[in-house]
C-alpha cells in the first residue's frame, strides 16, 4: 500500500496541484527550521549523554 500526502490548500494559488500540503508547508518554512534545529540539537544531547555512558 503506498502513503499519500493531501490536504485541502490554504491557497488555490499554490501551483502544487497534486500535493497542497507541501504547498502551505513550504510558506512556513521558518518554523519547519525552528522546529528541525530543535529537534537536532535534543539529537545532539541524546549522542552526548550516551557517549558518556559508553
């Protein structure tokens, strides 16, 4: 089965006709840095913390 990504675009305008999803994630691509600099940077504890164990 294969997954698919769709939901209704908050614009008409996106011109991803096939994906308006990605489409209005795209328009918030500052947050989606935010939260991915987050997210590596727990990563980057986690390895820190395990190296210490090891």
């Amino acid at each position: 089965m294969a997954a698919q990504i769709y939901s209704p675009p908050a614009d008409s305008e996106s011109g991803l006709p096939f994906f308006p999803g990605i489409a209005d994630a795209l328009s918030e691509i500052p947050a989606v840095q935010r939260e991915v600099w987050r997210a590596a940077r727990a990563v980057s504890r986690a390895a820190a913390a395990l190296r210490e164990l090891a």
